[in-house]
C-alpha cells in the first residue's frame, strides 16, 4: 500500500497519522529509527497475540533501509498499528478478566503523561496476573533528558503488552460478573480484611477455609498460597465460583443476608 494510503487508513480509524505521530530528531540515526520501528512492530505482535487474531505479516524492508523518510513512514505505520492493536487487546482483556484499566491519553499528550499511562496499564494488568506489579521510580517525571523520556516510553508500552499477553494467556475467563462482584465485595465487608489470617482456620477478605480453597481456588492457591496472600481480583474470582456452582451465598448465611443477599 503506499505511505498516502496507508495514512489515511490509519486516519480513518481514529489512530495515529503521519501528521500526528511525534517526529523523530533530526540527530536520530538510520540505525535508530530501524530500532524504533522493531519496537513497534514487536508492540502490535505482542498486543495482536494477547486479542487472539493472527500477527500482521510484514517483510521488514525497512530493516535494508537508510531512508529517513521512509524509516519514519514506518515508524508512523507500525504505531497506528500498535495503537489499534492495543484497543483490541485490551477490549479482550476487559471482557476476559473483568479488569477495570486506565484511560487512554490523546495521541498527543506530553511524553510523561504518555508514559505515566504505559506505567498505569501495565501495573493494572500484572495485578492481575502475576499478582505483582514492576516496581520503578519516577524519573521520567523530573528527568530533562529527551532520550531517556523515549526509552521509558518504549520501555513501558512493552511492558504493558507483555502485560496483557500475560493475562490473556494465564487468567481463566471470570466467573465475577459485575453484580457478583458487588454481592461479595459487600460481603467482605463484614467478613474481615483481604488479607487476613487471624489463626483461625480462615482467610482472606471472604473468610475462606481450606476445603473451600481447594475447591473454588485451587489454581490460586497453588500460586500464592492461602486466601490471604491473593489479588482482591482472585478472591472474588473463587467466591463466584462457587456461587456459580449451585452454592449461591450459603457459605456466607450471616454476611449475606447483611447485604440483602439470598
């Protein structure tokens, strides 16, 4: 397709134009900008395997190339495709996991506030999965250094990919509807503190027993332990599970019926 083209596509669809996209220093190297288009390019693979459709085939020509303009055409394109292929991505997670993610910031944003919503989304997701999220500092807010700002902005959208991939890959579809969720986050709060673990055979913000782990929890449990050591996001996940199951409130009479429950 040629460059004209393809821009309008990507204009048409609500993404990042050649005109919108930031442009890259004068000073950058060829060998820079083959380096910013892999990034890209390895952004979109990762978020387009997290939404489950096929990678979009490229022959990579670019990588032959010493042409800043059309080194930056790439650039321009691979991020349109990044940008869709995010939306995608985290439209499947939502629905997968029933997370609730930040707000996108306008293409253009100010670098930090981009890069503040990377940090945000891939800490969003590792909470989900593995259960913790990357620790980091916050530099790229006082930093006066163009480079660094760029690298922390490649280096959080990676993460946030990877991220998502992450949960799209471990995290089983969610029992918690939004109405189960609100039912068992009541309950909790006359049960005890998420993590809780007073001694006294229960644990967790659902005051959950051993039996009742192996067999609503048994993949969290194997992961992080007792009930008191999941995400919020797990516990409620076990506690739906056994709502679905045929059990409804039971386990909770006392708590349940506070709520209104039956």
């Amino acid at each position: 397709m040629a460059a004209a083209g393809v821009a309008a596509a990507a204009t048409g669809a609500g993404l990042a134009s050649a005109s919108e996209t930031r442009r890259m220093p004068e000073s950058a190297t060829p060998r820079e900008l083959r380096q910013i288009a892999d990034h890209y390019r390895s952004v979109t693979t990762t978020y387009q395997r997290a939404a489950n459709v096929a990678p979009t085939r490229s022959l990579a020509t670019y990588r032959r190339s010493k042409s800043r303009a059309y080194l930056q055409w790439t650039i321009d394109l691979w991020h349109a495709r990044a940008e869709r292929a995010r939306v995608d991505a985290l439209g499947a997670v939502r629905t997968r996991a029933g997370v609730t993610l930040p707000q996108a910031p306008p293409l253009r944003a100010p670098i930090v506030r981009r890069i503040a919503y990377h940090r945000d989304l891939a800490w969003s997701l590792q909470k989900v999965y593995p259960g913790r999220p990357t620790a980091a500092s916050d530099t790229f807010r006082t930093t006066q250094s163009v480079d660094y700002r760029r690298w922390a902005l490649h280096l959080w959208q990676q993460r946030a990919a990877q991220a998502a991939l992450a949960v799209s890959t471990h995290v089983p579809e969610r029992a918690a509807t939004p109405s189960l969720v609100d039912a068992f986050t009541c309950i909790h709060r006359y049960e005890g503190a998420w993590d809780s673990n007073t001694g006294n055979g229960f644990y967790g913000g659902l005051q959950m027993d051993w039996a009742f782990m192996r067999l609503h929890g048994a993949d969290f449990l194997s992961r992080w332990g007792t009930a008191d050591r999941w995400p919020v996001w797990a516990q409620i996940e076990a506690a739906a599970r056994a709502h679905r199951s045929g059990r409804g409130f039971a386990p909770w009479p006392n708590t349940a019926r506070y709520c209104a429950l039956t």
